[in-house]
C-alpha cells in the first residue's frame, strides 16, 4: 500500500480536500482536538479516513492480509490500514477508556515505525486525573494548557453550529438522521480544518432553515458506536422512519456548555461506563419524543456486553442490530428492521 504526502479529506460530503502529512496527527477516538490545533498539528479521524475510502473493505482485507484476525472488530482493521494508506506518522492513542482492541492496534503500530502518544480518560471519571493527562499531552506537543483552553473558545463556537444541525433534526424535523450523523460524526476531527468546517456548516444550515419540514411515521433514536454499513440511514428515511437522536456522534460534537477543557472532557459520555451513557440516553428520549432505539452493536466489539444492561435500563422498544463488515445492509438485517419498525408503527 502506498502513501502520498497528502491525505485525502471527506471524500464526499460534507467537503473535501486535502492535507499535509507532515502535520497530521492521527487519531483513533474522539481526544482533546483543542491540543492538537494549538500546537499547530491537524487531527485527523483515521476512523473517517477508513469508512470515507473508495473501498473500506478492501482496507479491511489489506489488514488481514498483514495478519491481524479475522474475528477482529473490522473498525480496528481499519484503522490499521488507513494509517498505512496516509502514511501518518504520528498518532495519539487512547490507552484508557477507549478499547482493549485499539490498545493492542497502537503497540502494532509501533512496531511500523508509527510514534504514538498515550492519553487516558479515567475510569472513575477522575478530575484531577484527566487536567494531568490534559497537561501531559499539551506538554508532549510543546504548549501550555492554557493556550489549549483559548482554542476551547474558537473551537466551542464550530461545535454551536453542529448543536443547532442536531436541533433542527429533532426539534423542527428540517434535518435528516443521516446528515446529523454525518456532521455530528465529523465533530471528532473537524475535518482537520476547522474555519473550512465552520463555513460549511453555516452554509448548510442556511439552507436547512429554508427546508420544509419532514413527512415520517416513526422518530427513532440510535446509539452505539456509529455504523460500519453504508445504507442504514437511507434504508430508515424509506420506512418513513426519522432518526432523532444519534447518542455517540452527538457526544462528538461535546453537546454540553463548560467552561473548561476538563469539565468539557469529564462530561463527555463516551469514555466512561454504561450507566453514565444510558442517563443521556433515557434524558434524550423524554426529550426528543423517542418512540423505539436501533442498538447498534460491531461484531467482536467488547461493547455488545452492554447490550443486556441497555435492554434492563431502558423502557421502549430496542431493537439490537449487529453488523461486521463495511458495505451494504444484508437481505436479514432488512427484514429484522422492517419487522421493528412495523411493530412501532402498530403500537403507535
Ligand atoms: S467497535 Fe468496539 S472493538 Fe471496534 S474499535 Fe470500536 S470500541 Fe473497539
């Protein structure tokens, strides 16, 4: 696989164009991107990269073919080989409250020659411990944190623009699941160009406001990591199902207003346990009017433990929807979410 010294952004929408190697940093979760623009680097979502590819199944046999399983998660092979394909040299590496998988992918990665920078959430959702992994990556990069803190400003303002997309998605039904998604998802990084981000995300809401609002039979929530399969969103719309609420993406987008850099990162779900996302998650469904959730679960993730707590925890229809590969819906994930939503449309 060849790398170019430009890595190629978004391949479709919401824009694309292309960045310097040299200044990228890549990244395999959602870490303090405030740092990184600070330090005068351009994050980037190797996730992204892999699932925005031409053909991220070939990514994923690229992988294989280098030894990693077969019964691994495919967004771990993805990861993998997106970073080859760009040729990123540096990565930030989530050690601590992301997964095991990607835990074993950085140390894999070190052996390619790939310099790796540890961060840590903390478990127990500890202050004091994440303003020191805070400090300790805005050292690594050469910064102090209170510079990182006034990229906080700059960078609060962008994210104000993809809460008021995600507003317009559940509040006047003028945006669709799948473009939520989309913006909320491409949060993690900003595109690695957050002025270019913001402006095209004003424009886009620009032309939201003017929309008229949506015609759907069922608001639907989805939670989960984000979906590997490419049709899901597009599957829904066709079932008159409107997505009102993507709870990971949305934590992306760091939907609550603080003041500080640790607050912002100690409030954000994603890093920590389950009975912390599902409070977000019964909140948002009184709120948004949720009628029924698809739980998205990756094949050989970890997470699909949760499954069962999710199903104890939360009261309206879940229908759980495990997928593996990049690509397209199978014929039986069809029928199961055809028969749910049906079920929802029955009950309603
Ligand atoms: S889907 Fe699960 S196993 Fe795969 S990268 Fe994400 S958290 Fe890790």
């Amino acid at each position: 696989m060849n790398s170019t010294n430009f890595i190629n952004i978004g391949m479709s929408f919401p824009m694309s164009y292309r960045i310097s190697v040299d200044r990228a940093i890549g990244i395999t979760t959602t870490i303090p991107i405030e740092i990184v623009y600070a330090a005068g680097y351009i994050p980037i979502d190797l996730n992204n990269i892999f699932i925005c590819d031409n053909a991220p199944d070939a990514l994923v046999d690229f992988a294989e073919l280098k030894g990693l399983p077969r019964n691994a998660c495919a967004w771990i092979k993805g990861l993998y080989a997106a970073t080859m394909k760009t040729g990123i040299k540096k990565i930030i590496g989530v050690v601590q409250g992301d997964c095991s998988n990607n835990q074993a992918l950085i140390e894999l990665l070190q052996t390619e020659g790939i310099e790796t920078i540890p961060f840590s959430y903390p478990h127990n959702r500890d202050k004091d411990f994440l303003y020191h992994q805070l400090c300790l990556l805005a050292k690594t990069l050469g910064i102090d944190l209170e510079v990182a803190q006034q990229m906080k400003t700059i960078l609060d303002k962008v994210r104000k623009t993809v809460h008021e997309i995600d507003r317009l998605t559940w509040e006047d039904d003028k945006v669709t699941g799948e473009e939520n998604h989309i913006w909320n998802v491409s949060t993690s990084d900003l595109m690695g160009d957050y002025e270019l981000f913001e402006k095209k995300a004003l424009e886009f809401l620009e032309n939201a406001n003017d929309r008229s609002e949506m015609n759907y039979d069922i608001r639907l929530g989805y939670i989960g990591v984000p979906p590997i399969c490419c049709d899901l969103y597009s599957f829904l719309g066709k079932l008159r199902v409107h997505v009102v609420f993507n709870e990971v993406q949305r934590q992306f987008s760091m939907p609550f207003h603080t003041q500080t850099l640790t607050e912002q990162y100690i409030r954000y779900t994603y890093p920590f346990d389950i009975f912390y996302h599902i409070k977000d998650i019964q909140k948002e469904i009184e709120l948004r009017k949720i009628e029924g959730i698809i739980h998205y679960v990756q094949s050989f993730c970890h997470r699909q433990i949760y499954d069962r707590l999710i199903r104890k925890y939360i009261n309206i229809p879940i229908l759980t929807l495990d997928c593996d590969q990049p690509g397209r819906l199978s014929g039986s994930m069809r029928t199961r979410i055809e028969a749910f939503i049906e079920m929802l449309k029955k009950i309603k």
